[in-house]
C-alpha cells in the first residue's frame, strides 16, 4: 500500500498539478532539494543536503547553480572552513516553496476529509518512524 502511494504522490503529473496550482514552475527535484534546505533551517552545506536527499554531492552542486541562477538559492562562505561553502534559501524560494506548500496541504486536507484528528495524529507518527527509519538505514549506506 505505501509503495502504491508512494508512486501515486511522486509521479510527475501529481507534481505538474500542484505546481501549476500554486503558480510554481520550478522542477519536482529542485523543489525538494527547497524543503531539504528549508528542513535544515534555510542553510546547509552542499554534503549535508546531499546525505539528506540520499543522493552524491556533485548531483547537488549542479542543482544548486541552477537554483542560484533563478534566485531561489544563495551560497554564502562558510564561517568555519573558508575551504567550504554554503547554501541558503532565498526570500524568493522561501515564497516558491511557501506556494507550493500550501497547494500541497489543502489537497492533503481534502484528501483526510472525514477522517478524525486522532487518527491522522497517528498516521503521522507512523509516516514519521518510517521516514526516519529510512533515512538511517538507506541513507548512509
């Protein structure tokens, strides 16, 4: 069941919906990429935003520069190793990702219509202890 939503929620067409809903026309990769960033507080580095994302850090410095280029990222020195850099999330993609987010949790809200506030609490929590469980053991393999 969690694979079969997993694939309904992550197609491309469900991202193209929403996006066009919320008026974004940022791609489905550099929008998580912006909820990973926000996630960690608005700045990370370029290593610490690929562990999160479960993908190799070059992947990410690419990504990164073309958010830059549309203003939805800044990189900034980092003030403990000049050697490194990091990337915050700009005014503009806190307002993207705002849009798309809100798009996101009304179709959430109509989709749990019905349902009553302690049963979504424990959804929650499950989705939670699986997306952590995840994370740790898949994601520093």
């Amino acid at each position: 069941m969690l694979a079969t939503l997993s694939y309904l929620l992550t197609r491309s067409r469900a991202h193209e919906r929403q996006a066009a809903q919320a008026g974004v026309t940022a791609a489905r990769s550099d929008l998580w990429l912006l909820m990973a960033l926000e996630d960690s507080g608005g700045v990370s580095r370029v290593g610490d935003l690929a562990a999160l994302l479960m993908v190799e850090p070059p992947h990410v410095t690419r990504q990164i520069s073309q958010l830059e280029s549309q203003d939805l990222v800044a990189r900034t020195p980092d003030s403990l190793d000049r050697r490194a850099r990091k990337v915050a999330i700009t005014p503009h993609g806190k307002a993207i990702l705002n849009r798309l987010q809100k798009t996101s949790q009304a179709g959430l809200h109509e989709a749990l219509a019905g349902f009553d506030d302690a049963d979504i609490a424990t959804t929650v929590a499950v989705l939670n202890h699986l997306v952590a469980y995840a994370r740790e053991k898949h994601g520093r393999a």
